[in-house]
C-alpha cells in the first residue's frame, strides 16, 4: 500500500497545481505543508460541494452552510492528506534519509 501511495505521490498531475509543494522525495512533509494543501484542496472542494448540493436544491444557499462545508472539507482534507499522503511519504523520506 505505501509503494502505491508513493508512485501516486510521485506523479507531477497529482501535486498539480501545487507541484511548488512538493518535497523532494527524501525530506518529510510537514503539518505546515499540508496546511498550505488543505488551504487550497479544502477550500475548492468545500466550494465545489456547496455549490453542487445549493444546485441540486439540496443545500440552501447560507453563508452558514457555505462555512460549513468549508471545514468539513478542509477536516476530511487535511486528515487524508496527513494519514495518507504524510504518512507513507514521511516513512519512504525517513528510510531515504537513513541512507544518505
């Protein structure tokens, strides 16, 4: 599984547009990095699902509501990014670094 989330995490199309956060393959990912992720993945995300469910007549259109799924998304965002992406990322730079 972590050879997996590795190759994925590897590939250019996943980091993009963020391709500038991207750590070199021996260095750690940081709670700092993956806040600047979260920022930008949760909020679009977030974005994307209020205005989906506002659409669909599903979600009232509230600032409130709006706020809402803003941090739902950056929590679930910022969890997957940290128990995943952080996770087997930090494991691989950690087995990296030993060998340098």
């Amino acid at each position: 599984m972590e050879d997996f989330f590795n190759k994925l995490a590897d590939a250019d199309w996943t980091w993009w547009p963020l391709l500038s956060l991207r750590p070199p393959r021996d260095q750690k990912i940081n709670n700092l990095r993956l806040l600047k992720l979260t920022a930008f993945l949760g909020t679009f995300a977030g974005l994307a699902v209020f205005l989906l469910g506002g659409l669909s007549h599903k979600i009232p259109f509230t600032i409130l509501n709006a706020l809402l799924w803003l941090a739902l998304a950056w929590v679930f965002i910022f969890a997957y990014c940290k128990f995943l992406l952080a996770l087997f990322w930090n494991r691989r730079a950690a087995r990296l670094g030993k060998k340098a």
